[in-house]
C-alpha cells in the first residue's frame, strides 16, 4: 500500500510553517503513519539535518522513507527521550505529533478500529502489546467500564451501557465488533446511533493504547529535548487531549493549575506561538473529513 493511500495528512503546510524549520535542524515526527509529514519536512531540510520518524505501528515501519537524512524509529512516542539518547541526539530544533488515528489503521477491518466493519475487537496501535478491547470489555469491572465510556468517550448513559457489557458478556463474552454493535444498537439515542458509536470506540481505543498516559509522558519529555526557541507542533482530534495541550503548552501544567515567580509571572516551559487553536479551513474539510475536529497547537521553547 503506498503512503498515499495510508493516510492523508490534516493541515500539512500549517504543521510545516508551525515547525519553522531551518535547513541545518534536527527534527522529530512522533507519528510517522504513511510518511506524508515526515516527506514534507525532508523537503526543508538541508544535507546537514536530520529527521526521526516514530511509530509503533508494524504497518508504518513498511512505509519507513529510503532518505539518507531520516532515521525511522519504531517506537512508542512515550519513550521519546530514551530513543533519541540511543542515537546520540540530546537537543531538537522542532517535534511534530499528529495524534490522531490513520485512515489505513480505521479502514483495516482486522484492526478492530472502525464501526464499519465486522471483525476481531482488537484496537492496539501496538501489536504485540497485551491489552486488546476485547480483554477491555470481557475483564473489567464495571466500574472501570463507566469510568472509560464516561471520561473517554464523554457517552451520557455510561453507567448504564457499562451495566449492560457486564449483564451480556455472563452470558457470551464479546468476540466481534458485529456482536458488540448488536449492545450498542439497544443502547444508542435513536438517530444518534453513528455518534454512539465513534464516542464508544473512542473510549475503548484510549484505553487500549493508554493514549492519555502516553501523551502525558510525551509533553513533559519535549521541554527536555526541545532547544532554546525550538517549536512543538501538536494536532489533536478530541476534546481531551486538547485540554491537555493547551494546559501544558498556556500554563506548563497538565491540569490548567498555574504556577507564578516572586514577581507574579507565570513560569511556563513554553510560550503558545498562536493564541488560539488552528483549524483546518471549509475547503480543507470538504476534501478530507478527518480534518473537522483537528485542533493544531504550535509552541516555542522559553
């Protein structure tokens, strides 16, 4: 499957200008998925500068670029720092995360991603990792469930609907989204059912790949390895992960809380270059979907 197919990236030029990037840099693309970022970067660059590209993604790594000025790196960009240290690098000029799903991840029916197909409930980003939807749904108490459909999904009868996964899987564990659906059908506002869906596949998929956890440890690594003045270019798809970013890139904390000096000024890592969220433009929306609820993040290093 070529890059192209793989996935179409959102907002590409303002992800390009956010970076600022100069021809000698050293770069990171945390999410390299089907490359389109990572190749317009290259483009930037010089002879003399370099780009990572991360991904945990099996698939990805075979659309890994033949390019002598980029390094594919599989790996969880949780482990940002670690990785870089292996390949001798300390300090970047700019790091790039798209954190949203791929369209190749959502349209393979046997990753378990989409509503719109039967298959396996699997979800892992990763694999070979341990945790699938399906042990999500078949092992967790129902506590644990409402909490996931509650704060992950933001579904409004997540108690309700985390009652009914306990009641049916007594009876016959899930194995298929098919069979997870036929719930989730008793369960839908009538004529919401699509939106049902996503906010529940949602919830799932965050928990899966601990994707909160993950961006948690990924913001705090980038203050570490960012150089004076570098940039830090996020793009988010909800509404949770966007309030950790802009917490973390408005107030250098995670939760919103802010911290002052003697002199009463806000002591933050990082500085927003843009005031607000960037949104993709009508035109932009009506070729590609995906870009409707992308919020794009650009920071620079104090």
């Amino acid at each position: 499957m070529s890059a192209a197919e793989y996935h179409i990236p959102v907002m590409l030029s303002q992800c390009i200008d956010g970076l600022a990037i100069r021809p000698d840099g050293v770069y990171v693309d945390l999410t390299f998925g089907g490359g389109g970022h990572s190749k317009e970067i290259l483009k930037h660059l010089g002879p003399e500068g370099h780009l990572y590209g991360f991904d945990q993604d099996e698939d990805a790594a075979a659309n890994a670029l033949e390019h002598p000025n980029f390094t594919f790196v599989q790996a969880n960009f949780r482990d940002l720092k670690r990785y870089l240290r292996l390949y001798g690098v300390n300090k970047v000029h700019g790091i790039l995360a798209d954190l949203g799903i791929s369209s190749h991840q959502i349209d393979e029916p046997t990753r378990g991603f989409s509503t719109r197909f039967d298959g396996d409930l699997d979800m892992r980003m990763n694999q070979l990792a341990g945790l699938s939807a399906k042990k999500v749904l078949n092992t967790y108490e129902e506590s644990a469930l409402h909490k996931i459909f509650g704060i992950y999904g933001e579904v409004k009868n997540a108690k309700t609907l985390a009652q009914a996964v306990v009641s049916d899987r007594a009876v016959r564990e899930f194995e298929t989204i098919e069979q997870f659906k036929q719930l989730l059908q008793k369960m839908a506002p009538r004529g919401r059912e699509f939106k049902y869906f996503a906010q529940v596949f949602q919830a799932l998929r965050i928990e899966v790949n601990d994707e909160m956890g993950a961006l948690e440890e990924m913001l705090h690594q980038t203050v570490e390895v960012l150089k004076p003045g570098g940039r830090l270019v996020v793009m988010s798809y909800h509404s949770l992960e966007d309030r950790m970013v802009k917490n973390f890139i408005n107030k250098g904390k995670l939760q919103g809380e802010v911290e002052k000096d003697f002199y009463g000024n806000l002591i933050r890592p990082l500085e927003p270059v843009s005031r607000k969220a960037i949104q993709a433009n009508p035109e932009e929306v009506a070729l590609n979907n995906r870009a409707r609820s992308a919020k794009l993040r650009i920071a620079k290093k104090v």
